[in-house]
C-alpha cells in the first residue's frame, strides 16, 4: 500500500467544515528529522477553544460541544469553551468522530490498534484486538459499524467491523491510504487512495465511480462529498448513492 501524496507545502487546507462553520489551515513542512507527517498550523479564530493562532495539528473534528484536536505529540484532546480533556495518546489521523464518539488507530507504528472512546469520557476501547496493523478508519452514521484499512496476511485489506463486532473482510484492490478520513454515506464509501478517490458499495462490494487524480474534501456540509484537483481552486461534487 503507497500513501496518497499530500497537498503542497504551504497551501492552505480544509480540516473540518459544517454548516455554519469552516476550519482551515496552512500545510507545513515537517521537521528534517522527525516524522514525515501532515502538520497544520491553525489561521486564526480558534481562541476559545484554547488554541492560538499558529498551533500545529494533525488532524481536526469539529465536535457537538467544542473541537477534537490530535496534536503533533500524538495527543488525542477535546477542547472546548470551558477547557480541554485528554482522550488518549499514540494516536495517528485521520480520525472518524460521529454519535458521540471518536474512532482512530493508536499504538507504535506499524502496531497500529482500531480504537474507539467516547466524547463524554471514558477509557478507550479495542474494537479489532486481533488486527495489529489498521488505518484510515470511518463510522457510520449511528456510530455501530466502522470500515477500516488492515493488513491481513501481508497485504492491504478493506475491513467492516459489523454492529454485532464480527469482522468482515471486503473484495476490493484498493484501500483508503490518505490523511483526509473516508466518509460513509449509508452504503457507499468515498476515500482516496494514490490513484485518486473511488465510490465503494459496502453491499455489492465493488467500486462504482472514480475520480482519478483527485483530492477528497473534508466538507460535510449538507451531507456532501467533494473533490479537487492539483492546480485548481473549483470543487467538484461527488456523486453518491444514497
């Protein structure tokens, strides 16, 4: 599996938007000797939530009551307007934060661990304990299943953790593999691999519309899905079956 290429260094980026709010930053070169990461700094505007202008991230949710921030140390927190909260730590983007909840992999790469734990406190649980390597993890909409990438047997496997807690191992060449976190829309999954983004159906198991070369947009604004391209500052719509 090769991860999706990132954006240019000193572009600005969507990390979260929704209907009434958008959050952006500006892509960062990484450190010359620490991870080869992708790290955010935060534009203005963020204050009340404990985070001032220039602050490195990883990734970003906005959340009911605040902002769920993975911080560059790895540090999974909650901030909002009346502090900030630890949720857990070793943590890698993107995260998948639907229903009160938070789903993510944590550990030491490449043991990486599908992981859950709730906005409201509690200590993170394990959703797959006997899959030692997973990434790029999606909810669906109700919180009780999640679609994840592993490697299984030595090779890059899409997997569906079902409400019941059995794992299922999709049909399917490719895998979500970018810093952008897929999205679940009922039964069509969007991500973005190193070719481009693809429309997956969770029911018939095969990929029913790609977008070669693009970039997914973290919009969930009116339960949309977008595109864009290198060069171009128009968005493109996704068309999902719903």
């Amino acid at each position: 599996m090769r991860p999706a290429p990132l954006e240019s260094r000193g572009e600005k980026v969507m990390l979260h938007a929704t209907d009434h709010w958008l959050v952006e930053g500006i892509l960062v070169p990484p450190p010359k000797y620490g991870d080869q990461l992708r790290m955010i700094t935060l534009e203005a505007g963020l204050e009340p939530f404990g985070l001032e202008p220039g602050t490195l991230v990883l990734d970003l949710q906005i959340v009911p009551n605040g902002l769920l921030v993975l911080h560059v140390d790895h540090t999974l927190m909650l901030h909002t307007r009346d502090g900030e909260r630890r949720l857990d730590v070793g943590v890698e983007a993107p995260l998948s934060a639907v229903a009160g909840h938070v789903t993510y992999v944590a550990g030491s790469a490449p043991m990486l661990q599908l992981r859950r734990v709730s906005l409201d406190g509690g200590e993170p649980e394990s959703l797959a304990p006997d899959i030692l390597t997973a990434w790029s993890p999606v909810m669906s909409a109700d919180g009780r299943e999640v679609v994840f990438s592993a490697s299984v047997d030595g090779r890059s496997a899409l997997m569906r953790r079902m409400t019941d807690g059995a794992l299922v191992r999709l049909e399917s060449q490719r895998v979500p593999s970018a810093s952008v976190a897929p999205q679940l829309h009922g039964q069509s999954l969007v991500f973005q691999d190193e070719q481009g983004v693809v429309v997956y159906d969770l029911g018939s198991e095969t990929i029913v519309a790609e977008y070669p070369g693009a970039t997914l947009l973290p919009d969930y604004r009116g339960d949309a899905t977008w595109v864009t391209y290198k060069g171009s500052t128009e968005r493109v719509r996704v068309e999902v079956p719903r």
